[in-house]
C-alpha cells in the first residue's frame, strides 16, 4: 500500500471553508480518479501560532504504479484548483511513503 500524504498550512480566515471544501468537492473529485482507495484526513495538533491551521491529507493507493498515473493524468489539474480558490491562502508539501505494517 502506497500513502500519499499532502500536508496543507492554510490560513486561520478561511481554515473553516478550506475544510469544507475538501471534504465536499477536493476529495471527492481526487477519489472519483479511482486511483486511491480510500483516504484521511488529520489535523496537526501543535501550540505553535503560525497564523494558520495544518492538516495532513493521506490518500491510499494499492501500487506506486496508480500514483505515478495520478501524477502524471490529474495532479496539475487538481493543484490548479486549490491555487485558483486559495492564492496565496496556504503552504503545502507531499511525501510519499510505503505502509510496511
């Protein structure tokens, strides 16, 4: 099992309708690709005030394989998306990691 994990620092002002949003309409269309086969998402508990809240995005995948056609068919499209509605609202990065257990 392949994990794709997104972690997103958006805003405190729009925190609430990011979260939303994901759930509503992001997540569902990444998951409507039929790559993934199933996902979480968690909230980073820290003290630290950055000005804005965390949250880790993991999506499953059976292989590599259905990642890399992920990346290479949809990913510019859904990032895309997020930028258009957020610009400049959040700071993201990826890992990719292999789930051994």
């Amino acid at each position: 099992m392949i994990l794709f994990n997104e972690t997103v620092s958006i805003d405190n002002a729009v925190a609430a309708e990011w979260l939303e949003w994901m759930k509503e309409t992001h997540i569902p269309e990444v998951m409507a690709t039929t790559y993934f086969v199933n996902y979480q998402i968690a909230k980073v508990m820290e003290d630290e005030d950055t000005g804005g809240t965390t949250f880790a995005v993991q999506y499953f995948a059976r292989h590599l394989t259905d990642l890399q056609e992920y990346h290479r068919d949809h990913d510019k499209n859904m990032q895309a998306k997020m930028q258009a509605r957020y610009p400049g609202k959040y700071a993201a990065f990826r890992t990719v990691l292999e789930v051994v257990g």
